[in-house]
C-alpha cells in the first residue's frame, strides 16, 4: 500500500463523509456521525470542505493539514486559495507557519487589488468586499 501523507487522508476521509451523507439521506448524518463515527459534527464539516476543495488537486501531499482546513474554509477568499495552490504547484515549499499563511492571504489580496506586491506594514492595502 503507498504511503499516503495526512494531507491525503484527509481528503479521502472527507469522500467517504460525502458518500455516507449522500447515502443516509436528509436528517440522519449528524446522528450518525456523532453515535458511530465520534466525530463532532463541525469537524465532519470541515473535512468535507477539504474533500470538495482539493478532491482532485494534485499538489494535495504537499499542504499540512492545518494549511488544507484554512484554505477550505468558506471564509478564505478564492484568490487566496489560488495563490496558495499556485505556489505549491511552483514547488514552493507550503507551511503551516502563521506568517507564511498571512503572507499568501497579502499577496492574494494585493493582486487582485492592484496586480502588485503588497504593502507589509499592517492595515490591508484594499477593501476586500
């Protein structure tokens, strides 16, 4: 069996959520989840976000599990997640590293502000609405 990363499993786990939820029908996933699977079911929810984000994506392995639930998030602007993605898919290398986070959120925000690099001294450079 190949050696899967955390990034991986998450993701297969949250197929299989889908699958069930699909399958037990309207009304019967939460109790489900909460009597058989001892998952909570906001942590179920957010497992399957990741599933629904990066179900095919390729570059899955090289994000930390915690770096996967914040992109997936419905908080997290698209133009976020795409640049996060982009620089993985570059081989850069992805952290779970608060900074590192809040740097690919500036730059995101910067591009689709301005098309150019952020300014890095603090208060957002554009509205995000």
């Amino acid at each position: 069996m190949p050696n899967r990363s955390e990034a991986q499993a998450i993701v297969e786990v949250g197929r299989d959520l889908i699958a069930v939820k699909a399958a037990l029908g309207h009304g019967h996933f939460l109790a489900w989840i909460e009597a058989e699977f001892e998952m909570s079911p906001d942590k179920a929810q957010k497992i399957m976000n990741v599933a629904r984000r990066f179900w095919e994506m390729p570059h899955v392995a090289a994000f930390p599990a915690l770096v996967l639930h914040e992109l997936a998030a419905p908080s997290t602007p698209p133009e976020v997640r795409e640049a996060v993605v982009e620089r993985a898919a570059a081989s850069e290398k992805v952290t779970a590293e608060p900074a590192w986070v809040d740097t690919q959120r500036r730059l995101a925000l910067a591009s689709r502000c301005f098309g150019t690099a952020p300014n890095f001294r603090g208060a957002p450079i554009c509205a995000t609405a």
